[in-house]
C-alpha cells in the first residue's frame, strides 16, 4: 500500500494525538480504513486511521518480544513506551 498526501497526514495526525497522551502506539489498535474519492484524475483511496486501547494481556506480550527481540532501542521505545 503506498501513502501519500492525506494519508500520511491522516497517520502523522493520530501518531501526534498518541504522542501528546504519552500512548505507546503498541498499546494501542490501530485500524485503517480506505475512503474512496473522485478527483479529475479518476478515482482514488484516502487511508483513515482510528485507534482504541490494546488488551493489556496483549501488550504485555508485545512489551515481552520487544525486549527479547533484537530491535533497535528506540524503535522498541517509540512502539511500547
């Protein structure tokens, strides 16, 4: 899937709400959802993005495999806080 335009507007949009609520965007679900557009070059998709909290179970799973898991520390730091 390629992003661009009000796509990743869309993503650094809610990316930026789970930065300011200090939310791990592990804890979170994120789902995307394509909306269809008409512009004058034909039909097209814009991708959406919603978020609701993770179970906790499955967070601690995530924080679990991040920590060993050989990933990049600031990666592991940015997806589980």
């Amino acid at each position: 899937m390629l992003l661009k335009g009000a796509s990743i507007d869309n993503f650094v949009e809610l990316w930026t709400k789970c930065t300011i609520e200090k939310k791990p965007i592990g804890s979170l679900i994120i789902t995307a959802t394509m909306d269809k557009r008409t512009g004058k070059n034909g039909d097209y998709y814009v991708v959406s993005f919603s978020a609701k909290p993770n179970d906790k179970k499955r967070v601690a799973e995530l924080q679990h495999f991040a920590q060993s898991t050989i990933l990049p520390s600031r990666l592991a730091e940015l997806a589980l806080g």
